[in-house]
C-alpha cells in the first residue's frame, strides 16, 4: 500500500473513532452530571470536522502534477493543518468559556460511573494517537501528525476531566467545580497543542530548513553514483508527502556536455530509487575546478 492510501485509511480510522467517542461522551456527560465530558464531547465534534479535513486534504493532494501545479498539490497539507489548527483554539476557546460560567454556578456532583467511561476514553485515544502519529510518520503526513495531535490533546482532556471527577467525588460538597476546573485546564492544553502542531506546518510552507538528516543521506548516496565528485549544494523542500531537492553536483570538468547530462540523470534515477519519499530532482551539473564543499 502507498503512501496516498495508507495515510487516507488512517483518516477514515480518526473519523469512525472521534464520531463513536463525541456520541458516548456526550451521552456520558449529560447524563452523568459532567461538563468535563460535555467539554470533552464538543472537542471530539471537532475533531471530526477536522478529520473530514484531512481526509480532504489528503485526496487533493494525490492529484498527478498539471500544467497549472508543476509540482504537484501537496501544499494543501499544511494548509488543512492550519485549519485543523483553528479547530483546535475554536474548541479550546469555547471549553475555557463555558468552564469559566460553570465554575460560578452551583453544579450537581458527576456521576461515579462517569469514570469508568472516561477510563474506557483515555485509553482509546491514547491508542488512536499511536496508530496515527505512526503512519504520520511513515507517510511524512503533516496533517496526519495534526490529526494525531488530536488524539492526543483528547487523551489529555479526558485525564484532567477523569482528575476532576475522582476530587469531585472523594472531596464532595464544595468541590463540586472541580471537574469544570480540569476542563478549563485541559483548554490551556490544547492551545499549547495548537502552537506545537501549527509551527512545523509554517516552516513546511514556508519552505524552512529543517531537514539535515534528508541532506545527508543524499549527499552520502549520491559520491556512490561513479563520476559524481562531489556535491556543492543541496536544499530540500516539502510538498505533501513528498521532498522536493535541488542539487548541485561535481563532476571532471574535462567530461563533455552529454556525459555531463547522463551523470545527471544517472544520479536522479539513483536518489529517487534509493529515497522513495523524493519528488522532483534538479540537479545542476558543476566542473570540479570550481571550489567543492562537502
């Protein structure tokens, strides 16, 4: 399976799983006296829009280079990312908020059963964020990561919601508000969240520099390529799933014209077998009389 189709199964999964938990935590916090599951409810509504997001994005992605996208449309990654993003501090904003009017109304104690279920939640999504971030990471998907997040940030809000409810519960009358207090507390988490997924995001469309590792593995492959000296230069940028190089490689500069050209393509078809995740290649070809940088 590739890379496209893993990483829009892995969409489908985070949609089918945040719908389940967004009904049962709803339920449960009605029922069982608890905005923090309410709380923890709306987030996971959210997480479902921006799940259908990512699945979007992913789809979109996919589409072969045209005339109009000579690179393809894997740029759409981070900015569903900055959606998800804007998701996240919508549904923080409004936790804080209603926890903020919570916490200054009398409330009726949540239900001792209510932790069974945030138990049965935490663990969940716990599993939710490794099975995603996993493929995030097999994928290079920046929105799966996102999307991962979620599952996380939504662990984390049904800890702080379980801790609430447990010093509900032991505490009793006058401790009431704890449980709207672990919600407010978890809103500052999933701001913190928001930043931590939003910047790798920006530095993705802004075509930062953040991929030394990538740059070695392909100046190390490619002075295994014979005729190719050296490398000069070398800059990786991402699109989707995909990494975008253009490098500048050292040859004898007494080769002709031709040689030079096959050298070139000898080492792209090599770089992209060797480094699958590897988009387009432009190498430019330089006289190995010119001053090499290793």
């Amino acid at each position: 399976m590739n890379n496209e189709k893993t990483a829009i199964k892995t969409a489908y999964f985070s949609i089918i799983g945040n719908t389940c938990l967004a009904i049962l935590k709803g339920l449960a916090g009605f029922f069982g006296n608890s905005y923090a599951l309410i709380a923890d409810a709306i987030e996971s509504i959210t997480d479902i829009f921006s799940s259908l997001l990512v699945l979007f994005g992913l789809k979109y992605a996919k589409r072969p280079a045209d005339e109009n996208h000579p690179y393809g449309h894997g740029k759409i990654e981070p900015l569903i990312t900055f959606v998800v993003v804007t998701f996240l501090v919508i549904s923080a904003t409004i936790i804080a908020y209603e926890s903020i009017q919570n916490i200054q109304t009398p409330q009726k104690p949540p239900k001792y059963w209510t932790l069974i279920v945030l138990g049965a939640i935490i663990f969940w999504k716990e599993i939710s964020f490794r099975i995603v971030i996993k493929k995030s990471k097999e994928t290079n998907s920046s929105s799966l990561k996102a999307d991962a997040w979620h599952h996380r940030s939504d662990a984390i809000t049904s800890i702080m919601a379980f801790i609430g409810i447990t010093i509900a519960l032991i505490f009793g009358e006058g401790f009431e508000a704890a449980d709207d207090w672990a919600a407010l507390f978890a809103s500052a988490f999933i701001l913190y969240n928001s930043y931590l997924i939003f910047r790798p995001a920006l530095g993705e469309i802004m075509d930062e520099h953040l991929y030394d590792d990538l740059i070695d593995e392909i100046r190390e492959k490619s002075i295994t390529v014979i005729g190719i000296l050296g490398i000069e230069k070398c800059f990786v940028r991402k699109a989707g799933m995909k990494y975008h190089v253009d490098l500048h490689a050292v040859v004898d500069s007494n080769i002709s014209v031709k040689e030079g050209h096959n050298l070139a393509h000898k080492l792209k078809d090599y770089l992209r077998e060797e480094i699958p995740n590897l988009g387009h290649v432009l190498i430019h070809i330089e006289p190995n009389d010119c001053t090499i940088k290793y």
